[in-house]
C-alpha cells in the first residue's frame, strides 16, 4: 500500500514457498485485489510484489502482476516497472516463430524472451544479460526464477529501484519510502544496467560491461514519487521546493495575496513558491483523501468527473484575494481548467498560475500515460493561448535550465525527452539523444 500512488488498476504478489512459486493478483487497489483471506496462503521466505499503472496493454485484470510462467527451467515470476519501447517488434518476431501470448502486456515479452535464454544458459545472470540486450526501453525488474530473486534496472537507469537490508533479509523497491515503511536500512540505488542477485544472507553485483549514459526520469521528482522518497539521491520533497522557489524568481506574481498548491503533487512546490516570494501559504483546496489519481486514471471522462468529487475550494481564503496556484505540471490542462472556474466561482479575484515543470510537448515512452502529441495542451500553442483557454490572469511555467538546477543533476543524467523531444533510447521517428547502444547479446 505504501506504493499504491504508482498504480491503481491492478495489485499481485508472488511468494515462493520453498517449492513452488504461489501468485495472488487482481483489479484494484492493494486492499480489494489482495485481501488477508486470500493471502494468507502465500506463505515463503521470498517473494515480490507489484501494483499496475496501465501504459502498454489495457486496464484487463489478465495483465496483472506479477506474471509467471512454467519453464523447463523451472518458474518464473517477474514484475515490471516501466514501459518496452520495442514491444512491438520483438512480439511479432516471437509470434513468427509460434510463441503464445495470453496478454498485450510488455511484461510478458520480457519473461518469455527470458525464458527462452534460461533454456539455454544454466546461469541465470547470463541469460538476464541476453534478456537485457533484446529488450529496450524503461525497466526496472523484480524476478523470481525458482526460489532465486533478481533485481534489475534498464542501461539508463530511467525508472527507479532502491535496495535495503532488513534484519533478516534485502528489499528492492522503486521508492525509498516502501524500505522506510519495512524499517529497512537503504544500502543504495540500483545502478543503471547493473543486475542484482539476492539472498538472505547478502547479494551479488553483476554490472554492465559498457555503462552507457543515464537518463533518469524527471517526471519522478516533479510528481510521480512520494515526496517523501529519496530517488537518485535526491530528496523528492527537496527538489519541488526548490522547484518552487526558483519558479518565483523566473516568474514573480507581482500584487498576489496569497500561494496555494493544487494538492497534493503540487504542496512542496507552493511552499518553495511562498519562501521564494514571501507570498504568504495558504491551503485553498480540501482534498478528498479517499480520491484516486486522477491523472493516472485511463480515460479522459473519468478524470474530469473525478475533479470536483477529489477538490473543493476553501472559500474562506479564496474569497476577494488574488491567488497563486502552483500546480505540479500541466499535460493536457482540463483539470485545472475546472479548478480555476471553481476558484472564481468560490470568489477568488485573481487565479495566477505557476507551473512545476517546463511545458509538456512530447510523448513519453517510458512508463507515463503521455502517448500522443494532440494531448498536450503545449503542442501548437504559446504560453499566452494556454493561459487563455486556462482562463487563468497569468501563467508561468519553470524553466527547464531552473529545472535541471532544482533536481541537481547534469541535464545529461536526465530524460528531458517529453520536454524537448530528445529521447535516451531509439524510437522510430523521433530523435536519439544517445547514439551509444547495447551490444547484441543474444538473439532467438
């Protein structure tokens, strides 16, 4: 549960037992897919576990996770944070030679090509290393092959994946926060194209033979992780302050009463807006707590239906002031729409808009739900037309030099791509940032 804000579709785990693998998954959250009662036989001394943000392959219950597969090798079960941008292509190649897939879910591909290299390696880390280098895209993996559990990040290190050691075992998870819950010990992030093997009583590194440049998502620290997570070595919650406080002195709202965050991605950017401004801070929305994401959720009417039942205005503070609203980012711009006309509706004066992140003008292929570029408000219009349609007094976006900054990273070590349409990986008609590629290590 401490990592249901990454996915609210679908909820698994897979435990081994000391003789087979046992695999409890449904639709839902963390509560409804995996009640005690059905738990409770999952019973072992390893097992991993996944909740589903639907990027490739529908919101069916049949693409949840972790999956697993009988080989000759023994069991497999694998869950896969991430999104492959060869799917396609390699799918179809595998059909061809008489494959079966019982999903349109990418984690599938991956554990058949898997399962394919594991028939002919007896070592499990060799035919990773083979899966890797068929496989391109955004990954971060847990996997069970047998009673053996393996973590592994893509050669870029775009999703993330942390390792902790307990008192009586090792933990990986995509946040900090989940090895907090645990009263783990963090021991560090899971480097790039490195493979982890862990047991109880330690792990083995395997590293890439040729590292090549990372690119780690900078969507991660601008909304998608808790702000309590350490991601990269950066604290969440620090870098969208400083998000804020750089957005202030980029885009000052000269004559404002008051800051408030569209909560809760946009909180710690609001307050370094307030710090940067000496704006006073305000909560101007009362959030449903019970509401889920709205922008994870996967069709556009379910998230306009959701905004008023998730946001109400406070009309106490809004009422005849002029307001900043710092909001995280804006993707396609239909929800703070409806929060602006509430915020005038509740009396607000001025709505002056403050933005997180630069615009929004490219696909992502890795794993956010910003697939095509008719979506975003940003492409084919000017900060002043957004602002317009916004229906906002003013609207300032950071800059992407002031982002950088905040997350204190070389803009190298970045994936800008849904910024300035640059991508780490190769995708068919779109530009490649990094010409360095994998080798080929193997191929079926």
């Amino acid at each position: 549960m401490i990592l249901q804000h990454r996915g609210q579709d679908t909820a698994g785990i897979s435990v081994f037992d000391g003789q087979s693998i046992n695999t409890v998954k449904d639709a839902g959250l963390v509560t409804t897919a995996l009640p005690r009662d059905r738990i409770a036989s999952a019973v072992g001394t390893v097992g991993i576990g996944h909740v589903r943000y639907a990027t490739t392959g529908s919101k069916n219950p049949k693409n949840a996770q972790p999956m697993t597969m009988v080989t000759g090798s023994g069991q497999i079960a694998i869950a896969h944070n991430g999104d492959l941008t060869n799917y396609e292509a390699k799918k179809n190649v595998l059909l061809q030679q008489n494959a079966v897939f019982q999903t349109d879910s990418d984690t599938e591909l991956i554990i058949n090509i898997l399962s394919r290299f594991l028939s002919a390696a007896a070592d499990p880390v060799r035919a990773l290393r083979k899966t890797m280098g068929e496989i391109d895209g955004a990954y971060a993996l847990t996997i069970l092959i047998n009673g053996n559990l393996y973590a592994v990040r893509d050669p870029h290190g775009i999703r993330p994946l942390i390792l902790g050691k307990l008192p009586d075992g090792y933990v990986v998870a995509s946040e900090s926060t989940a090895l907090d819950a645990l009263g783990a010990e963090v021991i560090r992030d899971v480097c790039p194209g490195e493979i982890l093997e862990i047991g109880k009583d330690g792990f083995k590194s395997f590293m890439p033979e040729v590292p090549v440049q990372s690119a780690h998502c900078m969507f991660e620290w601008i909304y998608f992780a808790r702000p309590d997570s350490v991601i990269d070595g950066e604290c969440v919650y620090n870098v969208r302050r400083e998000i804020g406080r750089i957005l202030a002195k980029e885009h000052p709202a000269k004559g404002a009463d008051l800051v408030m965050p569209i909560p809760d991605s946009g909180r710690a950017h609001a307050i370094g807006f307030s710090q940067g401004s000496g704006l006073p801070y305000e909560e101007g929305f009362m959030k449903n707590r019970f509401a889920e994401r709205t922008f994870i959720l996967p069709d556009q009417r379910e998230r306009e239906i959701a905004v008023r039942g998730k946001m109400n205005p406070i009309s106490s503070t809004v009422s005849g002031k002029s307001i900043v609203i710092v909001d995280d980012s804006i993707v396609r711009g239909t929800t703070l729409k409806q929060l602006i006309i509430m915020l005038r509706d509740a009396g607000a004066r001025e709505v002056h808009v403050r933005v997180g992140s630069p615009p929004i003008i490219a696909p992502c292929y890795y794993g956010v739900d910003m697939k095509t570029r008719d979506q975003f408000i940003a492409n084919g219009n000017t900060v002043e037309d957004i602002r317009r349609i916004l229906g906002a007094d003013s609207l300032g976006y950071i800059s992407i030099e002031g982002l950088v900054k905040a997350v204190r990273k070389s803009e190298n070590d970045l994936c800008l791509a849904c910024l300035n349409g640059r991508y780490p990986t190769r995708i068919d008609g779109e530009e490649e940032r990094f010409q360095t590629r994998l080798d080929d290590h193997g191929s079926f």
